[in-house]
C-alpha cells in the first residue's frame, strides 16, 4: 500500500506554481523500469515529467537521472554511471538499490551517484530526494555564468603551470571574481614554487574514500594566496599521488564549480584517468605549445588521443607560448601542422617569468611585464566574454584535420568534414 505523505506546501515551486521535475528511469528490464515509473507517479505534492533517455539532450535541462543498478555486479557501478552522464547531459544521478546494506550505499555513491533510493521506492524518501535534487539543479543553472578551464601539454617545461597561475591572477583582477587553482601536476607540484607558498594542506587530504567531498571539507584543505586567489595543492609527497583517485578528482571539481567563479586546472604533462574527468568537466581546453617541432609532434599526437577518446563537451585550444615573430617555425606553419587555429599567443619573456620564479612577486608588480601582462588580460577577457555569451564553436573532427609533416603541405583527402 501506497504511504500518504504529509506534505502542507511543495516546495518544488517556480513563480508561485508547481513546476514539474523532469525524470528519466534508466537501467535495469521495461517491467522494473514501469514499476518504479507508477510508484513514483502517486507520490502526492509532485509533478514528474517522465522523459526518455534519448530525449534530454545538451546540460541545463534540470533532468534527473535514475538509475537501477544491478547489486551483483557493484564493480561495473561507476562506469555504469559515467556511460550514462558522461556529457553531462542530467543534473543529478540517483541510484537505485534493491539492497539497503551500508556497503551498497557506499558503492554507489563513490560510483558517481548524488544520492540513493531504495526499491521499491518509499514514497516519504523519494519525495524529499527528488524535491532536494531538483531545487539544488535549478540553483546550479546559475554555474552557466561560471568557467572551468583545464591547462595541459604533452611536452613538459612548456610553461602551463606559469599561464594557469598567471590567468588566474588576471581573470581575478580583471573581474574581481573568486578564482581558484586546482594542481593536478601531482608529482611535480610547481604551483607552490610559483605563488612562493609552502602549502599547509593538500589535496591528499580528501582521499578518504568513507566521507563525502562537501563544501566544509573542501574550504578547510584549500590554500589562500596573498593576491586573493585560491588554491588546492599537489601531495607534499611523490608517492601519494597514486592515492588520487579520478572519482576523487571529479567530486572535487563538483564542488569547486559551486564555490567558486572561475577554476583552473593545471593538469601538467603526464596524462591520466583523472586528467580526462576534468577534460570531460571543462569549459575550455587549453593546450600550450611552442615553436618547436617536438612540441608540435607532441600536440599532433594529442590531438590523436583525443579523438579516440570521442569528448564531446570540450573542444581543445591550441595557447601558442613564448612567441617569438622571428622564429622559422611561424603560426602558420604551426596551424597547418595541426590543422587547427591558434585561439591565442603568449609573447616570450624570459626577463620577467624568471624575475617572478626567482623572487614569487606578482607579475602585476613586475615592471618588465607589460606585453606579457597585456596578452594575459586580453586571453582572460576572451575566455570569459565567450563563455558569458555561450558562443562556443561546434567540434570538429579532429583527427581528420591532423596533417603529417611540419613542413606544411596539403591535408589529408580526409581533411573535410
């Protein structure tokens, strides 16, 4: 029998009228998915919107994600989940369980799940778990006017821990805005040596797998610089980098995204599980290189990973660091050999970043830097003028552009779209 709900005023409300939370019930046979759909459809003080899972196309729909899980196989969870939300297309993911044991609860939030209901559905608790999910989706509809941005490159040493300190600097000074840095170069760790901050916490500190990554216990962990930005440091040790999960990593961009405007990401160069969760939970993508051909080689051979691994949320964009006009290998050249554009230069200034290396002052404060500066500002102002007026460009096939010399050339016969 059906549990009436003592429930005096919805709380789902937009405008001073019930509007409906949108669901899609995903996994398990038709029989079971049926049965969950008609259990949760008598549940008073709501309005569902029942949708396919075909339907909910592109993110900020708002929609729900429930999905039965199948309790034999709890090892298959997290992939699961990420096979279903991997564009990021539902709000939130409730798992459902037909075991109520702590294990499988535990297995199912650390698979990616936002919360748990229990079969057959108990109408009290799916009422509250729906209610709160769908407020907590309308509220992140704000996160639109936020930015994440990872930085990467194959090539080491090629200056993106120096560009995502130095963004962020100017993204925070150019639109007073809280900004954050995240080091995922685990085992280097270059971003204390660039804000010149022996970090107090780190990120080794949120790998205990039995307690949730919230706001409380991100904020306590977190690092603050003297110029306002914010950081989250590598390990202090080499070895506890293997302890960093991807799951890990994904809760706390999560979280990130809602505390702060804007995050950076410095992903260095070792490419890993944890670096393509936050490719797939990015804004934007950007790749330095330089004028060199191994790091040409390097970003072709990148651009090949990436295709392969079929992102469809984020398209890269090729940052052309320390520009030198004279150099034999121009941007053209460049561009050609990717078949891509470059969506910005940085202008080489050795006098400056070593001045900011050497003594850690802010390259505001540093006299020499007013071309690096200027460029700086102008990339911060790009980013952000775009993803305010969401014109994002759509993706192109990658692989198909990639051309397989340096030295110019003509594309491939594939190289259409």
């Amino acid at each position: 029998m059906t549990q009436e709900v003592n429930v005096t005023q919805p709380t789902a409300r937009k405008g001073g009228r019930l509007y409906p939370i949108k669901l899609v019930i995903a996994g398990g046979n038709e029989a079971l998915r049926g049965a969950v759909k008609a259990e949760l459809a008598k549940i008073p003080g709501l309005e569902i919107e029942f949708l396919s899972e075909d339907a909910v196309k592109g993110s900020g729909s708002g929609t729900i994600l429930t999905l039965i899980l199948d309790s034999t196989n709890p090892d298959g969870w997290q992939r699961e989940v990420r096979r279903r939300n991997f564009d990021r297309r539902f709000a939130s993911v409730i798992a459902l369980l037909d075991d109520d044991s702590p294990v499988t609860l535990r297995a199912a939030l650390r698979a990616g799940a936002d919360d748990v209901i229990f079969l057959p559905p108990a109408p009290e608790q799916a009422f509250h778990t729906l209610v709160r999910l769908s407020e907590l989706s309308r509220r992140h509809e704000g996160l639109r006017d936020k930015m994440v941005c990872s930085l990467a490159s194959v090539s080491g040493g090629i200056g993106v821990s120096h560009l995502a300190v130095n963004l962020g600097l100017a993204l925070h000074r150019l639109f007073e805005k809280r900004t954050a840095l995240v080091e995922l170069d685990l085992q280097a760790a270059p971003l204390a040596v660039m804000l010149n901050q022996e970090p107090e916490h780190t990120i080794s500190e949120l790998v205990d797998p039995t307690s949730s990554i919230d706001s409380i216990r991100l904020e306590s962990v977190l690092c603050k610089h003297d110029s306002g930005l914010y950081w989250l440091a590598a390990p202090g040790r080499i070895e506890e980098a293997e302890l960093i999960s991807a799951a890990t990593i994904e809760a706390i961009l999560k979280v990130m995204r809602e505390l702060f405007d804007f995050v950076l990401i410095d992903c260095g160069s070792h490419i890993t599980e944890g670096s393509i969760v936050v490719w797939e939970r990015s804004d934007y993508l950007l790749y330095l290189v330089d004028q060199s051909v191994t790091s040409i080689r390097a970003a072709q051979r990148f651009l090949e990973l990436f295709e392969r691994l079929g992102l469809k949320e984020v398209v890269p964009r090729f940052v052309l660091n320390r520009y030198q006009p004279s150099s034999p290998i121009t941007r053209e050249r460049i561009e050609a050999a990717l078949g891509q554009p470059i969506f910005t230069t940085l202008p080489r200034d050795e006098k400056s970043c070593g001045e900011q290396q050497i003594t850690g002052a802010d390259l505001w404060h540093i006299r020499s830097a007013a071309n690096l500066r200027e460029s700086l500002e102008e990339l911060a102002g790009k980013l952000y003028r775009t993803q305010k007026d969401g014109d994002m460009p759509a993706q192109r096939n990658l692989l198909s552009r990639l051309l397989g010399a340096l030295g110019g050339g003509r594309p491939s016969k594939n190289g259409n779209n």
